[in-house]
C-alpha cells in the first residue's frame, strides 16, 4: 500500500491521471468525479474522467461535464487513458465488478490505485485507501481528502465545491438521511462559502425533469403501486414494454423507489425493473432494516442499509415472488 507521504510526492509532479466511477452513475459518482478532476487539473495534472457508462441528463450541467469519456461509447480511447496512467482514482465504488468491462481493464493496469468511497466490504485491488462506511458520499470524502490528506483546502474553486455539493446533496437526500451529520453540514457551508450555489445546484438536479419521465412517474403511482400492509412494504414493478412506452432514458426512473418510502407506516420499497438483460432491483428501507441484507443474500447485491440494490437473472414475475416471499423472513423486523 502506498502511505500517504509516498503518494503527496508523486502528485507533487505533473501525472497521467484516470479518474473512474461506477456503473450507471449518479449524483455522488459525477459530483465526486468531477470535483476531483477540477482539484487535479489545477495543480498542473493531465487527467481523464472514464464512466463505465452514460449517466442522467440531469447531471450534464456539472463543471467539466464536456470532458468525460464514456467507455461504452469511446473503448479505444479509455483504454488508451488507462494504460498511460501512473494514478487511477477509483471513486464511489469498491469492487471493479462494479464497473463492468472497464474493471479488467483496469485491474490489468500497473498504474497505482487510489479507492475514495464509503460501501462496504472493499475489493483489495488499490493500492491507497480513502475509505469510511459513516461518510454520507464519496464526495464527502473528496472533500476530506483534498483538505485534510493533501491539506489542500487553499485550492477549493467553485467548480471543486459545485461537483462536491451535488454529490453530497444527492446521497444524503437533500440532507435528510441520518448519514446527513452536523460534520457533513458543515462541509456544505463551506462548500457554500467556496462559491457552490445550492438554490441553484438543488433546481437543476430535482427540477429538471423531462415530460415522459413525469408521465411514467404517474403511470408508476397509479397503475404499478403495490401496497403490503401485512410486511408494511410497498413494491413497484415497471416492465420493458412499459420502459419503452414513455421512452424512458438513463436517469429516468431514479428516486421513483422514494415515492413508495414516503407511503405513511411503510419501512421497505422495492423497485423492480425488467431490464433487457437481467431484473434490477432498488430497495429503501427506514430506521435499522437492512435492506442491503436481503439484496446481498439474494439479489447477488448490496449497499447500505438504507439503501441496496441488486439483479435477478429471472424473470420480472419470478423475481417479485421471490422478494416476496422473502418479507416472510423479516416481518417482526418490518412490523416494529
């Protein structure tokens, strides 16, 4: 493992830095990208920010967004990137499964490997380890290690505080989660302080919403809500002809599992979606259940406890009589 003295001498020196993020990503896995890539460039680096995927439209807007080389799309150039790099920050994820074929890729490098994330039950493949379960979002952790480890916090621009306030309002639901500490408040303002607009950050990212994906919000509330009063768990299942009725896009059906959580006396929702190849599963769950438990044990999945996911290699109805099943196991849990 490199300590940290050893890898504050080799960004002491212009590098040849790969920046990635997990499969799909999110608010906190652009915010914290992008943050770290502001920071690394104006210390002088040549940096490239890889997804493994595209991501919502609704992040578009972030600083830099127009220097992100999406995998899928450009595999040549990725690959090219990486196997250049003599640093690769692993950001928001801690198992290389988690960024498809992008992982091999990237284990197969030489290049030293920086993990910044907050999952559990890390993957030993880096090399330096900026790791805490109890931080709210990797760019909670971007933020600490650029103002704590490097003792950088002179260098927080408005583009570093913009991407890491995103990624921390994301993940911590607008600040609400219990993972939302009066620590993680405090980075918030200043991030404020350092030129973040949050008005403006919260309207582009919640308010930004594309007709189809408010009509397939309404068709899922309406039509696909299933309420389990007995397990005081709420499920809702969209099929992929349903998918390519309201042509629904990357980022469209992110936060719909919330709405069936905000269901009065509910402390489990599950979001099922047929994919094309596999059914994804997203659960939320209140207090002390774990949902991460049960996509871990039987959805070859994980996370937090308040918030997993997980896939099924069966079909959309089999998957949902399996997850249903499975409530049997947890109703003194789900009726406290």
């Amino acid at each position: 493992m490199l300590s940290l003295s050893e890898l504050k001498s080799l960004l002491a020196t212009p590098q040849k830095i790969v920046i990635t993020t997990h499969h799909k990503p999110d608010g906190d896995a652009m915010g914290s990208s992008l943050g770290l890539y502001a920071y690394l460039i104006q210390k002088g680096h040549h940096v490239k920010v890889i997804t493994p995927t595209d991501y919502p439209y609704f992040l578009h807007w972030l600083p830099n967004n127009s220097d992100v080389i999406i995998y899928t799309e450009q595999k040549e150039q990725s690959e090219l990137h990486v196997a250049e790099a003599s640093l690769i920050f692993c950001l928001d994820f801690n198992t290389l499964s988690r960024i498809n074929e992008l992982g091999e890729v990237i284990r197969a490098s030489e290049a030293y490997k920086i993990m910044i994330d907050h999952h559990l039950e890390p993957e030993d493949f880096d090399d330096y380890r900026c790791w805490n379960i109890n931080a709210c979002a990797a760019a909670q952790l971007v933020y600490e290690f650029i103002v704590h480890e490097l003792e950088d916090g002179a260098f927080m621009s408005k583009d570093i505080a913009t991407c890491l306030y995103t990624g921390i309002m994301t993940d911590s639901g607008s600040f609400r989660f219990p993972s939302a500490t009066s620590e993680v408040y405090r980075i918030g303002a200043d991030l404020i302080d350092a030129g973040a607009e949050h008005w403006r950050i919260h309207q582009l990212v919640y308010d930004n919403a594309t007709e189809n994906r408010l009509r397939f919000l309404g068709h899922c509330l309406t039509n696909k809500l299933e309420i389990l009063r007995e397990f005081n768990t709420a499920i809702i299942t969209v099929t992929a002809e349903e998918l390519k009725k309201y042509n629904i896009v990357t980022g469209d059906t992110e936060g719909i599992v919330n709405y069936a959580l905000s269901v009065n006396g509910i402390r489990l929702a599950a979001f099922i979606i047929e994919r094309t190849d596999r059914v994804k599963l997203s659960l939320r769950s209140t207090g002390d259940f774990p949902a991460n438990e049960i996509c871990k044990k039987y959805f070859n999945g994980g996370g937090h406890r308040n918030a997993a996911g997980g896939a099924s290699d069966e079909s959309l109805t089999d998957t949902v009589e399996k997850f249903k099943s499975i409530l049997t196991e947890y109703k003194t849990q789900l009726l406290q």
